[in-house]
C-alpha cells in the first residue's frame, strides 16, 4: 500500500483571511517503509509572514522571498499524491489552504477531499 505524510506550513492560520501556504513537505510509505521518495517545497507568499507565524515554523518573509510560487509547484505536488492515500496531521487545515490555492486557473479542475479518521 502506497501512502503519502503530509505537512503544510502556512503565515497563519485562514486562509479566507489572505494567509498563504509557505512550506509543503511529504514522503512516500509503501508497505509501512519510506522509499526515498520526498517532496518539498519552500512557497513565495507574496506577502509578509507575520512574525507570529515566523516564531512558529521559522520561515521568514526574506527566506522566503524568490522561491517557487505556489502555481510553480503544484503540477508536482499533484502528481506526488495522485492515487494514494494521503496522511496528514490537521488535514482540514491543510485543506482549506489547499483548496484555496487550486482556485488558480488552470488547476479549477482537481478536487480535494478527505476522510477523517
């Protein structure tokens, strides 16, 4: 069985309110074993990470500034995760940004959802 752990890191904590993804991580699990097989990303917001969220994961605005937009990487991501089950710590937290950021033309199309257990 095919699994991927996912975490997201984000400038706080809604994402109705502007906060952005800055940070998506995961590994790949088949049979209960890591394969090696990593994703991650750091993410532009494109607008400043407050220092709050900052003291929490410690990914500042100047860190941050010039890496990959979301857009840029979320082709990979999907095809990271596609047909597999997908672990996360706080998934409709991930979530909601998630969903929020394939709203970009283009990727209208992929639905997201999940099963809490």
């Amino acid at each position: 069985m095919r699994q991927i752990f996912l975490d997201t890191e984000t400038t706080g904590l809604s994402p109705v309110a502007g906060h952005r993804i800055v940070e998506i991580a995961g590994i790949e699990v088949v049979s209960g074993k890591p394969t090696g097989r990593e994703f991650h990303h750091y993410i532009d917001p494109q607008c400043e990470v407050p220092a709050d969220a900052a003291a929490i994961h410690g990914l500042t605005s100047a860190l941050l500034n010039g890496k990959p937009l979301f857009i840029d990487i979320a082709a990979e991501l999907i095809e990271f995760v596609a047909g597999t089950e997908v672990l996360m710590h706080n998934a409709p937290f991930d979530l909601a940004f998630w969903t929020r950021n394939f709203r970009i033309p283009g990727f209208e199309h992929h639905s997201l959802t999940y099963a809490q257990r």
